[in-house]
C-alpha cells in the first residue's frame, strides 16, 4: 500500500508572488490526486511541540511577523501556516505518510537563520524536527534536498537519539555541510554530478548508520536536486524511484517531508516514484 499524503489546501493561500509559491504544491497534488493517492487532513503542530525545537524568543518574532530576510518574507498569517506545515509532519511522522505541505522548514534553526547563514530560505518552522522530537525515538534524518539542511543539523548536532545525513550540492546556498561533524553526516556534491554518483553517495552514506539503534527514518524530501531547478545534481524522477527502493531496503519506518522543489510537474511525478518504489520494495 502506497503511504498517505498529508495535504490542506490552506498551504496554498499565501506567497502566489515567490518561487516559493503554491503553484509548485498545487501541481504536485493534482499529479498524485490523478495517481490515486488517498490525502488526509493535518491539525496545526501545538506550541509546545514548537517549543522542543525553536526558542520561546524566536517563536514569539514569529507571530508577530518580525521574522523577515530577502528570501522569508512575513506574510500575513504565516505563523498559522508554519504551525499547520509542523502539524502536517507530526501527522506523517504517526502514520508514515508524506506531508505535502508548505513553507518548508530545513533551513532554519533554533532561532532563526542557522549556521551562518544570512537568511531562513524560506522556512519559518523546521518540520522535519518538530515530528522527530514529537516522536521522541532513535531517529534518522535523511535529507535529500539540493541544499544543506543547516537548520536540521544545528538542531540535532551531538543529539544522541539522532542520525542526520544530507546530501547536497555544494558550494552552493546555505555555504555549509562542507564537512561532517560529530552525528551529522555531510555529502558534498559538484552540481549536475548525476545519477550514479548521487546513488552511490548515498550507498556509502547509510553505511556509515548503525541501523540496529534506528528505529525511525524521516526523510527531508527535497526534490531542488533535479536537473534545472534550484540546487540541481542532475537527478530525475527516476532517481526518486531508486532511492525509494534504497530506502525500503533498510527495513524501518519511514515518513516524509516536503522541502524544496520549485518545478510542480517534476515535483509530483518525482513524489510518485519515490512513494511507489518505496512501498513496492518495503518488507519492514
């Protein structure tokens, strides 16, 4: 059975203006909506699981809006929207399903803009972190979003409940995961490198993973890597299908979680592969 989609069609009344915009949401609804999938309905995150991950200082900027950088603007309401994106990948988190939601979340840290970087990249709430804490399990993040998960990794650096893992092009936006540190495992990638060696980076990087300890895995799914968008390492929707494949071989729970992707139609397709492979493959 395919995994569910997390989806509220309030992700798409805000931001028509930016790349990061619910047109490229819209479309990949639409393409899953004609696949089959079943959706359900996500409840804001509550402030007490934001809590467990941003500071009280931060999350307090955030609903008065006093959160803008040029890439994260303070859109009316956004502090609504970013609680129901957080919500929506608790509610994945609990059924293994792929939250289909917007804004995104890897890029920002504890308060704000992390590790250096001068802006949020147009996240206000790091999903991905709020369902792993929310879980509260020995947990690996697997972020496969052309850019660094900077956010993720200054949350989790030295948790000892976490493995973080990101694959990204680099030099590239946030400048950071140049190097691996302490539980944070980073694979720097040239741009357009291609399929092979992206898949074979991503073999030798789940080597590294004691998977006996991992009784949970959430993927940042980003999918800027594909060839022409944003972050692109020359990935197709094929590519999705075989890390889908990879995925279900490791035998674990598994959600996911929408980062990047600024393309609808390669967004959606690449989505479908990935969540069909996945469950074709899984035997956990």
């Amino acid at each position: 059975m395919k995994p569910k989609i997390v989806f509220s069609e309030k992700c798409l009344e805000y931001g028509s203006w930016h790349i990061e915009s619910p047109k490229r949401v819209q479309r990949a609804y639409e393409i899953l909506r004609e696949k089959g999938y079943e959706f359900v309905e996500p409840e804001p995150a509550s402030e007490e699981d934001l809590l467990k991950v941003h500071s009280a200082g931060y999350i307090q900027l955030l609903k008065h809006g006093a959160i803008e950088d040029p890439d994260t603007p303070a859109y009316e309401n956004i502090y609504e929207y970013a609680r129901l994106s957080a919500g929506a990948a608790i509610l994945a988190a609990k059924i293994n399903g792929f939250s289909l939601m917007r804004p995104p979340g890897h890029h920002v840290g504890r308060s704000g803009a992390a590790l250096g970087a001068y802006t949020k990249g147009f996240c206000y709430i790091n999903n991905v972190a709020v369902a792993v804490e929310h879980l509260d399990k020995p947990t690996l993040i697997l972020d496969i979003d052309g850019h660094h998960g900077n956010g993720t990794q200054e949350i989790f650096l030295k948790d000892p409940k976490v493995v973080f893992i990101s694959l990204h092009r680099y030099p590239h936006y946030p400048g950071t995961g140049a190097y691996s540190e302490a539980n944070c495992l980073n694979f720097p990638l040239p741009a357009d490198c291609g399929e092979n060696v992206y898949l074979r980076t991503l073999e030798e990087a789940l080597r590294n993973v004691d998977m006996e300890r991992i009784e949970v895995i959430a993927v940042s799914a980003g999918f800027d890597a594909c060839a022409g968008d944003l972050a692109s390492l020359g990935l197709t929707e094929k590519t999705y299908g075989r890390i889908g494949e990879i995925l279900a071989s490791l035998g674990k729970p598994t959600f996911f979680v929408l980062e990047g992707g600024y393309v609808g139609e390669n967004v959606g397709k690449s989505i479908d592969e990935l969540l069909k492979s996945f469950s074709e493959h899984f035997k956990g």
